[in-house]
C-alpha cells in the first residue's frame, strides 16, 4: 500500500500575506534572516500580524545552511518567548532553521502544538511543504537531511511581491533547484501517480518561465508561476524522495560552499546520464533502465524533438546545459575560480563516502557504487 498526504494548508496567488491577519494565534515568534529584516521586508510580514492583533517577536540570527550553533541560538530564544506558532520568513536555509528550532524546543520542554508557518522569499527549496530540514555541523563540514512528518508546516504562504526583489544569479540557482527537485522525484524509486503529476507540472513551468523569471525579474507573471512551481516540485519530493543528485550537492555545499541550487544544476546533466546509463554503445541496445522512459517523458514536456528514447535522453541533457549558459551558471567546478584543485580532489574521498550515507541516495533509480560517485565528482571538474 502507497499514501499520498498533504499536510500543509496553501494559500496562494495576490495579497496572500493578509492571510496573516487572520491566522489562530496569539503570540508569534517571525524567524528570518538579517536580509530581510535591513530591506525592510519584514514589514509586509508584521503589518498584517499587527492589523489581526496578534503579538510578535523577531528573531533574525539566521544564516546560510542552517548551522547547528544557530539552531541553538534560536531554540534559547524560543524557550524565552514561548510563542504559540513560529512564523518562518525566508529562503531554504530560514524555512529549515525554523523547523528545527521547533522541532528541538518542542523536545526539549515537552511543549504542546506549536504551529508553523512558511512564507518562502525564494522560489527554489519548496521546504513550506515538505517534511525535511537539513542542518550543517559548520566544524565537521557535514550536512545533515533531517526528516520527519513532525517538522511539517501547517500552512505556507506564497506570495510572489517577496520574491520580485531577488536577483538573477538567486533566481537561476533556486530555479533550477525547483527542476532538480522535480525531475529527481519523477524518476525516484518510489514515484507514484500523485507525485509524478506535480513533478511533470513543474517541470512544464520551469520550462516556460523560470528563463522569464531570470531575464526579468520584475515578470510578475513568472516570478508566481515559479513560485507555485517550487512549491509543486516540494509536494513531489516529499511523496517520492530524490536521488544522488542531492546527496552529492549536500557535499558540495557543506565542504565549498556551493549554493545548494547551483550545485544540483552543476550535478544534474551527469545524474541524467549515470541513471539512463545512456554512453555511446546504447543505440544497439535491446533494453534500457526504466529511468530512460521517464527521462523521455519530461523531454517531450519541454517539447524538446527527438527520435527515440536514447536522443530523448541527450536532448534533456542538452536542455539542462543550456539553461545553465543561458543564466550563467557553471558547468564545472573549475569555473567557479575559488577552488583549487588540490582541495577540491582531496575532498572527494569523503564526499563520496557522505553522498552514499546521504538519506536521498536511497530512492535513486540506479544503485550508485562509491566508485561511481567518485567519477561523477572527478568529471565535475572540468571537461
């Protein structure tokens, strides 16, 4: 038996911040980040709060991927304030440091419900409606995918007015993170119907507008329709799981920091092609891996011309590289220019070792040895 289950309440399209003002709770911590408290964002967040009456506090100690000190931090000033909901405002690393701030102090204090609600100021994680948070130990250079249905929001709000203001470079790096997260779960051992159809509409959106989003941010059309994309592209995931791709981005981010979205597009084209195990011989090819149809499928969603399953594999190839020129993101490692060689390829060992520890390399389509990832890594580098 499968279940299919969504916990989280969505509210969405214009003006859905004023959903705000009308939320079940009295006295609300906002957990977010310096960013958007100095930019005066927050203030679409508090207005509203205010208007319905309800009290608040701000707590804006929050960092890129999540650390563990931090979490500390704003577990401490949760046992102060003792707030009945927590409001996370923010990109991946806010919305999952919010999670976990609960989800400790709640242990901690054997506290009753404390309800959450998402408000995602990127297009990318899809974290408001998913059951994972990944938290970073910053000394062991080690992320961690935490996953439970109690770090669930009860609601998420999207409102594209918080995303208009993101730059380009953000808005590839979490678009292509909203196709990874699709395109992962569609081909993801434990793929079903209901996951698949969020993940193929997904995809369908990026394909249409996340290039709009990024030439124009001021596109309100696209800024929404990819907003409601990342927030599709986290149901289907948190259904299905992902793949080897995250496992390896993990890595990537916590030893060198690469942006988690840059570096699933980076990984991406060679998961494509490790999972179809597609290579110059498979034209004579009798049978193909079951990922090899389903990579097919998501190549006639983008409308991409091909004769057969192995050209429909290249040609999805081809798409993913292009849209990584198109908004300049890097195609290897070596492009980015502040890693060396020497750090890079001595780092791999144990990447390797944590990609395949990694709780997404479970529901791969194809079984990955350590000596597999070590060679997607080392491809990584350069061409």
């Amino acid at each position: 038996m499968k279940t299919f289950e969504m916990k989280t309440v969505i509210h969405f399209g214009d003006n859905a911040l004023e959903r705000l003002e009308h939320i079940p709770y009295k006295r609300v911590l906002v957990i977010t980040d310096p960013f958007v408290v100095q930019s005066r964002m927050v203030d679409l967040i508090t207005a509203p709060l205010a208007r319905g009456g309800i009290e608040y506090q701000v707590f804006c100690d929050v960092v890129p991927d999540a650390p563990v000190d931090k979490i500390a931090v704003g577990v401490k000033k949760f046992l102060e304030y003792q707030p009945e909901a927590i409001v996370a405002v923010g990109g991946g690393s806010a919305i999952d440091s919010s999670k976990a701030i609960r989800e400790f102090a709640m242990n901690i204090n054997n506290y009753g419900k404390v309800g959450l609600i998402a408000i995602p100021t990127t297009s990318g994680t899809g974290s408001e409606v998913t059951s994972f948070a990944v938290v970073n130990d910053t000394e062991a250079k080690v992320k961690y995918p935490l996953v439970s249905d109690s770090l669930t929001a009860d609601e998420a709000i999207l409102d594209a007015e918080l995303v208009k203001s993101v730059p380009p470079a953000i808005t590839a790096d979490t678009g292509m993170d909203v196709f990874t997260h699709a395109l992962e779960s569609y081909v993801s051992t434990d793929h079903n119907e209901f996951s698949s159809a969020l993940s193929e509409k997904a995809i369908e959106i990026c394909g249409v507008f996340l290039l709009r989003a990024y030439l124009d941010g001021n596109d309100m059309h696209a800024r929404q329709k990819m907003h409601v994309a990342s927030c599709l592209a986290g149901l289907a995931f948190n259904a299905a799981g992902l793949g080897i791709t995250h496992s390896m981005a993990h890595q990537l981010g916590a030893m060198f920091h690469i942006p988690h979205g840059r570096a699933n597009a980076m990984l991406l084209p060679h998961i494509v092609e490790f999972n179809s195990d597609i290579n110059k011989h498979s034209k004579s090819q009798k049978e193909y891996l079951p990922s090899v149809k389903r990579y097919s499928n998501i190549s006639h969603i983008l409308g991409l011309s091909n004769y057969n399953k192995v050209m429909s594999v290249r040609s999805l190839v081809n798409w993913i590289q292009f849209m990584q020129k198109e908004m300049n993101i890097p195609l290897t490692i070596q492009e980015i220019g502040t890693i060396t060689p020497d750090a890079y390829f001595a780092a791999i060992d144990k990447m390797a070792d944590a990609a395949l520890a990694d709780a997404c390399t479970a529901t791969n389509p194809r079984v990955p040895s350590k000596e597999d990832i070590i060679k997607i890594y080392t491809k990584l580098w350069s061409f």
